[in-house]
C-alpha cells in the first residue's frame, strides 16, 4: 500500500530550480534512503513532504490524504519529523521532550497509554535512562536520539528523518538505523535524508538519489549507488564493490 | 543552576506568602490600625457593631489598593511568563518590548474618548487596545529578526519613544481627569478606587485564563517553531492569540496602576529556575510571585518614607534590577 505519494514536485526559490518535477511514493513498510551532494535539494524535498514547505508545483499525499488541505493538527497524526537540531537552550527534561511528542494524539485522552508509548520510545533508542535529564544538557548525539524518542511516540504512518544519524556514533548509528526497519516493520513509511552512503546502501529497501534538484535514480541500492552515477553526482571519483560482510554495496572514494 | 522543586511546595509557600501581603499591607499606612480594627471591619461589612473610622479607612482605600497591587503583579508575571514563551526570550517582558507604554497611550485616548466623568472600564479598554496592537507590531518585527536580542532591542526603543510620547501629552493636556505624569511613568496604586479595581479585574482574569489555555502548546514552542508545527501547534494561531492575551492582561494591570517595569522579567525568571519551565505550574504559581512582588513593594512604597510615597516604579526598578544583574550574571535562566 503506496503511503507516501508525491508527484512532480517542484519548488523554485529567487530564480533557481531546487527540486525539479521529482515524483517518487513509499509504501508502508518500506525505509527510503535520500542521499546527495550538498544542494542537491534532499532537504526541500523532506520539508515538501512534511507539508513545510508548499511545492510550486505538484502534489503530495500522505496516508491518502493531500497535504496540502491537511491542517497543522492532522498532518502531526500522519508524520512525525525529525530534523537537524535547534535545542541548545531547552530547559525541560528528556520525559517531558519525548512525552510531547503524544500532543498530537491528546484528543485520544488516553494517559496510561500515553506513558506507556513515551516509555517504550525512549528504551528503543536508549534515552531511558536519561529522561530525569534536561535536554540542554545531553551531548549532540543524546539530543538526536532524544529527538527520534520523540518523533517514535508520535506513532504517525510516516516518519520522516533528516540526517539522523549526522551526530551519532557508529554504535548508535547502526542502532538508530535497526529502530527505523523496526518502525518500518509495524507498518510504517520512513524517509530518511542521509549523508553517509554505507548506511543507505546497508539499511533501506531503495534509495533515491538527487542532483541538482533531479531525481537521478530510485530503486534498491545496489540499482542506485553505481561507480560512475555516484562519481558524477558528487563529482569525485567512487567506486562500488560488494560489501565484503553483508548483502550490500559498499561505496568507496578513490582518490582524485 | 538552581534545583528544581515540587510545584506542590512552590505554591503552598507562595500562596502562604500572598495571604501574608494581603494582611500586611491591610495594616500598614499612616493611619494606625490593628487586626482588632481589620476583624471589625470585617464584622462591619457583614452588619455586626456600630461604624468606626477606621472602618472606612480599611474597607475604601486600602482593601481595594491591597488587591490592585495583588492583581497588577499577578497579572505583571503572567504576561511576563507568556511574553517569554512566545517569543521564546527570556528578556521579552511587557515594560521592555513597549506593551506597557502603548497601553498607557491606548488609556489616554479611552479617557479622551469619554465624556467628562470618564469610565474606567473605556480607560482600561483604550489600554487593551492598545497593548494588543503594540504586540502584533512586535509579532511582525520578530519575524524579520534573527537574533533574539534585536528584538528586546527594539522593544527597547519603542517602549522608550511611547512612554516619551505618553509623558507628553499628560503634560501637556494638564486635566484632572487624566491621571498624573507620576502615575503614568513610575505607576502608582495610590489612586486605586473600587471602581478601577472592578474594571481592571475582567481584563486581568481573561487574559490569564487564555494564557492558561495555551500552556502546554507554549511549552511545545520551546522546541522550536518547526518542532511545535511538527507536533501540531499552529504556531502563528498561537501566537496571535498569546498576544492578545498579553495585551489584554496589561491593558487592565496599567490602568489600574500605571506603567511598572520588572516585574514581568524577574519574577518568571526567579520561578522558572525555581519549579522548571512547564507553563501549567509556571503561569500560575509566576502570577502568586507577581502578587507578592508588587504588594510587597507597595507597602514599602507608602511606608519607607512616611508620609510621603515613593511611586511604586522607582521601588521596582531599585529591587528588581539589582537581582536581575544577579540573575543574568548568574546565567539562571
């Protein structure tokens, strides 16, 4: 079942084409990794499907519904975002940041279930036992884990991750990567924009790459992520051989 | 960083400390009185015993003027607190960003407006009016605003050029019934009659209820104004409402008691630090520190230097920016 579906988006901002007739739909269950270089527009097309940002042209629908029409509090029971840090100066604690992310699902009134859901996120990124915490004072990698805690208990079908693993440790990377096909498992359509190709090529089902605004390729990594496609996109010179451990392409630079 | 304590604590101290103002300031003055004289006006009131002088003296001057302090403060805090939340600075406070001076503008032309004789109620109004507006403006300069502290800048300013402009034309108009250059500049409850006080009441408690209302997507808004949209907070709905709030609780706090600075900045500072940043407990137990404040000031401001009164802004300024020093220089937030 297609969850997320965008369709020819396009967003020009003073002139210039940033995202440039870029259609692509996820299904439930399914974790997309968008990669890129700088510029290339990952981070609009995110925001576009958050329902941010309007799109110059084109459509996106999440769970069937267009976003477009969707109000703020309805759109916060379709997707939960997780996007680059803004917390330096947050004085509540970690509960109390992870438990907002039940705001959207107040009406529900249901607080036993409430905590329980809060509960149960920060475990499954390891920020239990930082919950008595205030957020301002965790370490970069803390606040990002606390973040996805937060965007977990939002239980929304489309979770949608802007470099999520941009601060973590390799550990935590991979751990933080188990927790989106965990989510993906139950039902859920994730997005995730990603700087690191290793982690895209090893954790998502398919991967869209952009350039320029373009989508370049989509499909499963090893489709995607060849030699020559990434050596123009990143204009750099790569090569793709098989992971020698895992059932994956693994992306190496060559050296000018 | 201070501990943070149970809000349980918080507000049986403060409301403790409320009731311990209020009878404080019952009496103090220049008049004697004790708790015999208050219990007999009491019993007064209700139709028990024959009328003393100090009767009247508790029941029409100082009662009302205990509780306009109580609720002007109240009322100080949690537009402070919300001013805060919304701007999401911790300086953002209804004297500084200019709401309090536009208030006093908006309060002369209410009394402008009316016939001779004037109603309170119009005054109080005029000054809702014109707070709101001044804090729409400072909506629309914080959206083109990057640093936080532009904006307190520019409040600054404003607040500066309003309160120059409301001494002058207080001045200059020279009428009885236009309240005095003091009591506009440096606020005053010496002036307070039932009659303000009752019109003062419904602007104070309206506005609070709505920031009360808007506390949990306040608090929501600390993330960040992309996060709070993420989690369902319609954030410039939220905005446009607190504002309103704002304008609304000051309109009334400034045409009871004239333009008073501080305590809209240090009381939610010194609490926050206290009980955390949740603005359920926040808002309410800011409004009981706002009521000690400022009744407790008073009974300074009319005491000190007996039988002359201090205007209650010097007091403010003279204890509040010392423990705001104190606070900045601490980093308490």
């Amino acid at each position: 079942m297609t969850t997320i579906n965008a369709s020819g988006i396009v967003v020009a901002r003073g002139g210039r084409t940033i995202l440039d007739s870029v259609s692509f739909d996820v299904a439930a269950g399914e974790v997309v990794g968008v990669v890129g270089p700088n510029g290339a527009g990952k981070s609009t097309l995110l925001r576009v499907l958050a329902g941010d940002l309007a799109p110059d042209d084109g459509a996106v629908s999440l769970a069937g519904e267009d976003v477009a029409a969707a109000t703020v509090q309805r759109l916060a029971r379709l997707r939960s975002f997780v996007g680059p840090l803004s917390v330096s100066d947050v004085l509540f604690r970690v509960g109390d940041v992870v438990a907002m992310g039940r705001h959207p699902g107040r009406a529900d009134g249901n607080a036993e279930l409430d905590g329980q859901l809060v509960a149960q996120a920060m475990a499954r990124v390891d920020v239990d036992h930082l919950a008595d915490r205030e957020l301002r004072t965790l370490s970069s990698g803390e606040q990002q884990r606390v973040n996805l805690a937060r965007a977990i208990a939002q239980q929304s079908p489309v979770i949608l991750l802007d470099e999520p693993t941009s601060a973590l440790d390799v550990a935590h990377q991979e751990m933080v990567m188990a927790v989106l096909r965990n989510l993906a498992g139950q039902g859920g359509a994730v997005v995730a924009v990603l700087h690191d190709l290793n982690l895209a090529a090893a954790h998502t089902d398919r991967v869209l790459l952009l350039d320029g605004g373009v989508s370049v390729a989509c499909g499963p990594a090893r489709d995607v992520l060849t030699g020559p496609r990434l050596s123009t996109a990143y204009a750099t010179p790569m090569e793709v051989i098989d992971h020698p451990f895992r059932d994956c392409p693994l992306v190496l630079t060559s050296g000018r | 960083m201070i501990q943070q304590r149970s809000p349980r604590v918080a507000y049986w101290l403060l409301g403790t400390g409320v009731i311990v103002v209020m009878l404080v300031g019952m009496l103090a003055g220049s008049v004697d009185v004790g708790l015999s004289d208050l219990w007999h006006m009491v019993g007064y009131r209700f139709g028990v015993g024959e009328e003393r002088l100090t009767d009247s003296v508790l029941w029409s001057i100082r009662l009302p003027r205990v509780l306009a302090g109580l609720t002007a403060g109240a009322g100080l805090a949690v537009a402070g607190v919300a001013l805060q939340g919304v701007f999401r600075n911790r300086m953002a406070d209804p004297h500084l960003i200019g709401v309090a001076p536009a208030a006093g503008l908006g309060a002369v032309a209410g009394i402008a407006l009316t016939a001779a004789g004037g109603s309170p109620f119009i005054m109080m109004a005029g000054a809702a009016v014109g707070g709101v507006l001044l804090a729409l403006l400072m909506r629309r300069i914080a959206e083109n605003v990057t640093d936080s502290a532009q904006l307190v800048l520019v409040g600054i300013a404003l607040g500066f050029a309003l309160l120059a402009l409301l001494g002058a034309i207080v001045l200059a108009w020279d009428s009885p019934r236009v309240p005095t250059f003091n009591f506009w500049v440096f606020g005053g409850l010496s002036g307070v009659t039932w009659s303000t006080f009752g019109a003062a009441v419904p602007f104070v408690l309206a506005g609070a209820a709505g920031v009360v209302t808007m506390g949990r997507s306040l608090d929501i808004l600390a993330l960040g104004e992309d996060e709070a949209r993420h989690l369902g907070v319609d954030v410039a709905r939220l905005r446009l409402l607190t504002l309103v709030a704002v304008g609304v609780i000051v309109g009334g706090v400034v045409g009871l008691a004239g333009v008073i600075g501080f305590i809209g900045l240090v009381v939610p500072m010194l609490l926050r630090a206290w009980i955390g940043p949740a603005h359920r407990h926040l808002v309410l137990v800011s409004a009981l520190g706002g009521a000690i404040a400022l009744g407790g000031l008073d009974i300074l401001a009319r005491t000190v230097a007996a039988p002359v009164e201090i205007p209650i802004g010097l007091i403010t300024a003279i204890g509040g920016a010392p423990v705001l020093v104190w606070l900045l220089l601490r980093r308490v937030r």
